[in-house]
C-alpha cells in the first residue's frame, strides 16, 4: 500500500534525526577517519590509507592473526549457541499452558532473565561461578569436579555459554509460543480426529507454523550472539590467556589497552560490516521464503 | 458405521449447574440412524456447532449421554469415538502433497503402505484428486483443500460418522453447487452417517434426508425438507426454511373464516381448538400466494417486484403487515392489487405453534 | 458526481491485478461487481477510493484527474465483509464517528445519525456496544457509519458474507431502498449472481482483473455478451453442449442431427455452443419446438419449492430445476429437453452470437 506523502512529517523527525547524528553519525564517521589514520588518540595523525585494513586481512600478521582467531571464536560461540536455545526454546515454548491462570505466571517467569541489565547479568555468573564462594563454583568442586573458570579455557567457555542460555533462551521460547498460540484450535482437533501422536502433531502442524517465527528467532540470536561483550566481558575478561576473546573484546584490548586507535577502528568497522553482510543473507532467506505465493479460498 | 443416540443431552459452557437459560444446548433426546443424511440447520448461535462438537467428543457436554450403537462414548477421546470432521476453514497439513495428506490418518494407525497406497488412490478417485496427489497440499484453492478434509475422513473404512461444520462457507458459489452434490453423491455411495451443520437452508435441503432445525438451542422440528417446506410445525421453522421464508399474517380466527387486516378469508379446514375471534397467525408461504388484478381477493398495494432471473418476487403491503410472493413471468402489476391465497396451503398457527385443523 | 477508470491497469510484484480497465460510474447509481474471488474486485475497489494508485490509467472525479490522490482528500466511504466498528464506542459514537472528526456541530451530528439509525432499523441500539450486538446488527451500525458521511462514493466489499442466510436475506432486501435516498455512487461487490439481481442497478463482470461486460444488471443476464458472463451469472451453473451448424441443420456430439431451430436458423454454418441456465432445462412439459435429450439422472436434490435435478448426457452434466418436489432416483432415465428459441448460443471464441428476445416466455 502507498503511504501517504506528507511533508509536515518531516518537521517531526528531526529532533530524533539530530540527535542519531550526533550520537552515531558523527562519531561513526570519526572511526571510519581513525581507521585510516595511524594514531595514539594524542591529536597526530599520520595517514595510513588501507595499510590497517591490508594487515587486518593478511592471516600471517600479528593484527591479522588475532582478527581470524577471534572470528573463528566468534563464529564457534554463535554456532553452539544457536543449536542449544533454538531446540531449547521451542521445547520450553510447547511446554508452556496455553489457558488458565498458570499461563501468566509462566510467562512473568519466562520475561525475567530478559530483563536483567547485562553486566548484571555477568557478575550474577562470575559470582555463581567462583570455586570459592560461588554456589555453583562450590558446589562442582564439592562434588569432585575441579572446575575453575579462570583457569581452565574449557570452564570458562562452558560458563559463559550457561550463561548465554540461561539469558536468552527465553526469547527464543516467547517468540515460539506467540507462533503456537496462532495456530486456529481446528488444527489440533482435526489432527485429533486423524489420530496423530505428539510427534506427528509436532512435526506436520506445529514445525511449519512456527516457521517465520523461528526464523526472526534465528537471526536475533545469530545477531545478538555474534556481537556479544559485556557478559563474558565481565565474566573473564577475555581469559583465561586469549581463549574467550571475542572479536568485540578484542577491538577494546587494541584500543583501550594498547591506545591504537587505528588498528581498533578499522578492526570494529570491518567487525561491522561481517554482522551487515550475514544479517543480510539471513533477511533475504527470510523474506524469499515469504514471497511463496499463497492460493487463497477467500474473498479478495 | 454407527447409530447415535443423544441421552437427555444438554450443555451450558458455565457448568452443569447453570440454569437452563444459558444453556447452549437444552436439554433433548435424539437419534441418528445409521447411514442416514442428516442436517442441523439454523441461526448463528442456535447451538448446532455446540451439538455437533458434542458428537464428536471436542465438547464434554454437562448433562447427559452419548451412545455410539448402544456404546456409551460420553467420557471417551474424538480419537477413540473414531469420527471423521470437516470444518469451516479447510484443515490440511502444509508441508505434505495431497497424498500425504490423504494417508495420515492411515499412517497413525500403522496401516501397512500397500493398504494404504490403494486405500488413497481409491478415496482420491472418489473424490476426483487422482490429479493432484502429488501436489502439495498447500497450493491449492479452496474447495480442493476441503475435499482433502474430507478425504481424510473416508480414508477410513470404519469411520462412525463423518460431521460437517459449514464446511462450504469459503468456497465460491458456482463450486459450492459441485462439492455439495458431490457430498450426497458420497453418501448414497458410502452408507456413512453423514451430519452437516450450516445455517444456510438451501445447502441443508439439498443435502439432508432428515433435517433438524434448531433455534435458541432446542430442536424445533425436524423431519424431511418435504415436510419441511409443506408442513412447519413453528412460525420460526417456517420463516426460515425457504428463501423468501413464509407469510406470517395476525389473524382473527372463527369457524372456516379468518380476518386478516380487516379483510375476510375463507379456510379449508375449521379449528374447534381454538376460542372464537381467538387470536392467532396465519402462515402462508410466498409460492402459494397468487397475485392477481384488484378487486379478485384481499387488497394489498405492490411496493416493489424484484427480478431474480427465473423467478420474480413481489413485495406488497396490507394495512401495516408486509407481505411477500411470487410472480410469474409476464405478470406487471404496480400500485394497487389483490391476492388469493392458495386455501389448502394456509396453516393456523397459535403462540407460534401449528395448530391441527379438523375438515 | 461521476467517478471514471481510464485504462488503468495495476501490476504488483509482476502480478496483474487490474489489467487495463475503463469504468464510468454516475452518481445516484449502484453498481455490482460480480465475479469469483480473486477475480480483481477488492483490488479495483481500492483502485476506485484511492487506497491505492494505479500502475498505469487514470481515475477521474467530475471529470478531474485524482490519480494518485490519497484517500483522505476524496470523499469515500467503505463497508467491509468483516463487521468493523470501534468496538470501545457506543452504536451512537460509531456512527457519528466521521461526522466528529468532520467538526459537525452537536445537533448536527445528532440529527444525521438518528436518521441513518432509522433507516438501518439501529434506533433501539443506539446506546449497546457492538459486541453486544448481532452480526446482523453490527453491520448495520458499519453501513449507518458509511452513509452518514455522505461522501460521493460508498464502496461495500462483499459485506453480506459473514452474515447468515437469512440475516442476508433481510438486509439484502432492505438495501436498495436504503441506497436509493443518496445521492452517492455505490460500488457493491459480491460472488452471488442472485445479489446482483436483487440489487439492480449495473453490474460489470469481472474475470482475474479485466471487465468482460458491463450494463444494467438485467440486460446482462438476458444478453451475456460471452460465455463468461452468463457463466458469472448463473446459479445454479450454466448447461451447455457443443454443437455444429450446418445446412439448416443442428449436429450434437452424440451425433443425432435436428434441423436448426429459433435463432439458430439466423446463424452461419459453424461450431457454436448452446448454454442454457436450469430452468429451461425440463422434463415434462416440453414444447414442439424443444431439442429433447435421453439422460440419466445423478441426483435429486429437493428443497421443498423446487427440486435440482442433476442429468448426465453423453458425458455432459447438467443441472435442471423445477419447482415442486420431484424425488427422482438415481440411474433412472430421463427424458430431458431445452427449447432453442430459449437458448444462448455463442460462438467459438465464446461471445454471443445469439440470444433469445427478453420478452419472451421464460427467458
């Protein structure tokens, strides 16, 4: 439908318009002016052209080699995440009540660990964590496990992941459940009739209905996933040693640890334009598979 | 196959303790033969959809019970009642052909492939989808999608009855004739217990052997569309049955004679149950009032005659009362006229109930 | 005031939804759109009150060109299948919601919506919420809403088709005389050849997006200009066999030749094809001048005032009605004939060659 042209409207975006330019605009463009500058953030600026950008991409430098091993963490983190909660959440999401008053209660509870500020959300875990005062920490080494997340590479990613899905898995499980809930009541009593077990309920009407609705779940979580910080931020900080650098944490070690400023900038934009480019492969899937033409028996 | 029988039913969606006006369905005893067409026609909120999903076991009723050849079925799943249903909107399984589609229910019950391959192919001639079984079922227009539900249902040989839920509502009008001569088709065919709700009287008359016509969830009359259309037992059976429904006319009754907007009309039969001057209804319907030039019977003025195509309706005013009937071709009359009523088609009706008269 | 389409034509997604369609509409008229869904006419509908813009073609106002015009600067007012009212305001509010948003002053407002109340039969209901309404009566209060606007053009989408048979019934009849005291241009779309007839006015044939014939609604049904249109406009569907003129004489598939009767006699030699709707389709009472068929019946389908009798004839089907109860069964032969001077006939490429004279017997 063609939305009405009316040029008043203009008047009231730009307060809003304003302030992006001022908050992502301008210093966006000041990155992208870092980035082909070589500078320690002290006023002087020598020109760099592509110099940051060829080594960033050239696997054998020092700069290269960090961005590729921080991807492939990246890229590891999101895959695994993503085949946990996606499963995880469609599973909380048929378990949910449908009616009644339990429906509420379920999803206040299901909001909550979304509601949590992120950091917070870290230190919950690094606490919950610590093999000395953490409950969980505590507990594990009770048990005879020896775990220690600031040691050991492999605790400090299983935490972190834990973590990541205690967060969000939520999300995928309320999207899921808003697709369920759509589902006319004749499906279920027809499949009823038809004699169908769960499984068949689930695979030939629940699946194919929840399908656009996985699919933003999908690229929510690949999205928010792949750009992640704070949490393992605050967590390990990057450790133990390099192994839960992510690429985010990564460009702040270059800038704020090591102060270069041209390195980090274009090691961030070039971050950006990975996340533009599968986020768009992800949206044209997406809006193919809804350009299938549908027949309808209706009126029209 | 199965005979249905409905024990005292009744059901209030507020609890079987609710009082009987808010019942969706009062409380009533009723039979369904064995392979019998069956129709329940009436108004949005008759309890028909209530009654039928009471049938199938989607709806517990509060009261009563249900016996499927004398087998009490009342606390037993729609699974186990082993019921076929089509519903308004077609039901089908997105992701699966046509074939799929049509085999489901067969593949839950672990029916053996080669049963199943000739079972589908033999519904699917039935129904003329032999075409599109490789099809995705999700493609397809309307009615097609409702021969699948449907097909779904027959696929199994020993479904008890096979319900109907105003399944033609999304279908289009020159598609609707096919599919519903194609049902009674099925059923002279198959010896199925087949029962179709809808509030369309047409579709209803055509289909069913038996129709029950339900209003404010009682039954108020049920029998063949014959009988029907001659013979309505209540005012509202009679407005509803027939497209224009029937006259109903205030009248004085005394002897053979009626008073009908001060005029006098002469009656086949006498109606000694009834006081003299008692006041009661006429009821006749459009196809048995003859118009005719003024001054031939009771006066009446021609507001309006529409055009249908084969047939012509006349809207005429007497005094206050509306009046309607049909025209044959060639017959223009405006303003001023008069009609007769056919005498042997005029029914007395007293507090809306048909009332016996005696020769 | 007079609304015109000119050539205009609307494409979506390499889709044709309204392929080059020209249109006048007067004012103080109905006008039907009939046709099957998808058939383009929500599309065109929307074309009309500028909800949406044409791809090509032009849409005219009195003869000003409104291409492109937004809806809110036209004078439209619409009537959906699905009963839309404001579900929070009272029948009253609903239907002087437009006149509030015109600034009416308070007797204003209170005058126009008791006598569109009036009209509709809502007097009783002015003060209940929709919800607590009937269908019927809630789309009663939608067309009250509609009318009360007075605007030029009032376009109503299929909305008798949530309502139940006889709920239709009812406002159905009532329509035209409601319609008939505004001044407006009505646009009614509908699948229902009956409501089309019913209604009156002119209607225009719509197949997947073109216009196949456009007129008074009772000269369409007795001179369908093509095969499509009398197809559109019968219900129950139309008969036809295939035939082949030659010499003076009539040759059906089956092979038996007739000599050419009626407007058959008028035609040149060639392949044409004889439609003919359910009534002239009998059994019984058939002229000297009727074509008379050997079938089988299929089915009888009765209703009480009439019964439908399906016949299948050398591979043909075809329907036939007649009034009273007629319990034929199945299988049983029956001797079934039409009477050509009753008949359409149209020719190879589906347009009418013939039709009967509308003001004989039972046309």
């Amino acid at each position: 439908m063609d939305k009405p042209s009316d040029n008043k409207a203009w008047l009231l975006v730009l307060p809003a318009f304003l302030l992006v330019v001022f908050t992502a605009i301008i210093p966006m463009m000041t990155v992208v002016n870092y980035s082909v500058q070589d500078t320690f953030g002290n006023n002087q600026f020598f020109w760099n052209g592509v110099g940051w950008y060829k080594e960033l991409l050239d696997p054998s430098t020092e700069l290269g080699g960090r961005f590729y091993t921080s991807l492939g963490r990246n890229l590891i983190f999101s895959a695994i995440i993503l085949a946990i909660e996606i499963p995880l959440g469609i599973v909380v999401a048929l378990s949910m009540p449908r009616e009644g008053w339990s429906v509420a209660a379920c999803l206040v509870i299901m909001a909550l660990p979304l509601l949590i500020p992120w950091n917070v959300v870290g230190t919950i875990w690094q606490i919950f964590g610590r093999s000395d005062i953490g409950l969980l920490g505590a507990a594990l080494n009770g048990v005879g496990l020896n775990y220690n997340y600031v040691a050991n590479p492999l605790d400090a990613w299983a935490t972190i992941i834990v973590m990541d899905v205690w967060h969000w898995t939520s999300l995928v499980a309320l999207l899921c459940y808003a697709g369920l809930k759509s589902i006319p009541e004749a499906y279920y009593q027809a499949a009823r009739i038809d004699g169908a077990s769960r499984w068949a309920v689930f695979r030939a009407i629940q699946l194919p209905k929840m399908h656009r609705v996985l699919l933003i779940a999908v690229l929510l979580r690949f999205m928010d996933s792949f750009m992640i910080y704070t949490e393992p931020f605050v967590v390990t900080g990057g450790g133990p040693g390099n192994s839960t650098t992510f690429l985010s944490i990564e460009v702040v070690k270059i800038a704020l640890g090591q102060f270069d400023l041209g390195k980090a900038a274009a090691l961030s934009l070039v971050y950006n334009l990975v996340i533009l480019i599968v986020c768009w492969v992800f949206y044209t899937v997406m809006t193919g598979s809804r350009s299938r033409p549908h027949v309808l028996g209706g009126s029209s | 196959m199965a005979r249905i029988d409905l024990v005292d039913i009744g059901h209030s969606y507020a609890g079987s303790d609710a009082p009987e006006v808010s019942h969706a369905v009062k409380p009533m005893s009723l039979t369904w033969r064995q392979g019998g067409a069956y129709a329940l026609l009436g108004p949005s909120g008759c309890g028909k959809t209530t009654l039928l999903n009471i049938i199938s076991g989607i709806v517990v009723p509060s009261r009563g019970r249900i016996l499927f050849n004398e087998r009490d079925v009342t606390s037993l799943s729609t699974q186990a009642r082993n019921i076929a249903q089509v519903f308004q909107f077609p039901v089908i399984y997105d992701t699966m052909t046509v074939a799929q589609n049509l085999a489901f229910p067969l593949k839950n019950r672990r029916v053996p492939p080669r049963e199943i391959e000739a079972r589908v192919g033999e519904i699917a001639e039935l129904l003329d989808l032999t075409d599109v079984l490789g099809r995705k079922a999700v493609g397809l227009t309307a009615d097609v999608k409702q021969k699948i539900s449907l097909g779904r249902g027959l696929v199994r040989s020993d479904v008890a009855a096979i319900l109907f839920d105003e399944p033609l509502t999304v279908i289009d009008p020159h598609l609707k004739w096919q599919l519903r001569s194609k049902l009674k088709a099925l059923h002279r065919a198959l010896d199925v217990t087949m029962i179709y709700v809808t509030h369309d009287q047409t579709e209803a008359m055509t289909f069913a052997d038996t129709v029950v016509v339900m209003h404010d969830g009682r039954i108020m009359q049920s029998g063949t569309p014959a009988e029907l259309f001659e013979r309505p037992e209540h005012t509202f059976v009679g407005h509803f049955i027939g497209s224009p429904g029937m006259n109903v006319l205030p009248a004085e009754i005394s002897g053979r004679e009626a008073r009908v907007a001060g005029h006098t009309i002469a009656m086949v039969k006498s109606y000694p149950t009834l006081a003299a001057n008692a006041r009661a209804e006429l009821g006749v319907r459009p196809e048995f009032v003859r118009l005719a030039a003024p001054g031939c019977g009771l006066p009446v003025h021609v507001e309006r005659i529409d055009n249908l195509g084969r047939v012509r309706i006349a809207r005429l005013r007497v005094g206050d009362l509306k009046l309607v009937a049909t025209v044959p071709r060639g017959l223009e009359l405006t303003g001023a006229a008069s009609v007769v009523f056919d005498p042997a088609r005029v029914h007395v009706y007293a507090e809306s109930r048909l009332v016996a008269g005696a020769d | 005031m007079s609304i015109t389409l000119a050539n205009v034509s609307r494409v979506v997604g390499g889709v044709a939804h309204i392929r080059n369609v020209s249109l006048e509409l007067e004012r103080r008229t109905l006008n039907v759109l009939l046709g099957p869904t998808l058939s383009g006419k929500t599309s065109m509908m929307r074309l009309l009150a500028g909800l949406d813009a044409p791809t090509e073609g032009r849409v005219l106002e009195n003869g000003q060109d409104v291409t492109g015009a937004h809806v809110r600067s036209r004078s439209v007012a619409m009537v959906y299948q699905q009963f839309i009212n404001y579900p929070t305001l009272t029948v009253f509010e609903n239907i002087a919601s437009p006149l509030r948003v015109q600034r009416r002053r308070k007797k204003e407002v209170e005058e126009r919506v008791r006598n569109a109340a009036r009209l509709l039969k809502l007097e009783p209901f002015l003060d209940r919420l929709p919800l607590e309404l009937s269908g019927g009566q809630q789309q009663r209060t939608a067309i009250a809403r509609a009318l009360v606007k007075d605007a030029d053009l009032v376009l109503l989408d299929e909305p008798l088709a949530n309502l139940d048979y006889k709920l239709r019934e009812e406002l159905r009849e009532e329509l035209p005389r409601v319609f008939e005291n505004s001044g407006a241009v009505f646009v009614y779309a509908t699948t229902e050849p009956s409501e089309a007839l019913l209604l009156g006015g002119n209607t225009a044939c719509l197949r997947m997006g073109e216009i196949v014939q456009f007129g008074r609604t009772i000269d369409i049904y007795n001179r369908p200009s093509s095969l499509y249109a009398a197809e559109v406009f019968s219900d129950p569907p139309i008969n036809r066999i295939a035939i082949t003129l030659a010499g003076g004489k009539v040759t059906f598939p089956c092979g038996d030749t007739r000599p050419a009767r009626g407007q058959l006699t008028q035609l040149a030699d060639g392949r044409y094809t004889l439609a003919f709707r359910a009534h002239q389709l009998t059994f019984g009472d058939n002229t000297d001048q009727s074509y008379p068929f050997c079938g089988k019946v299929l089915l009888s389908e009765i209703t009480g005032s009439e019964s439908y009798v399906h016949v299948v004839w050398a591979g043909t089907q075809w329907v036939s009605v007649a009034p009273g109860v007629h319990n034929l069964l199945p299988g049983m032969t029956l001797v079934v004939a039409v009477d050509p001077r009753e008949a359409f006939v149209f020719d190879e490429t589906g347009r009418l060659a013939a039709a009967p004279p509308p003001a004989s017997g039972r046309g």
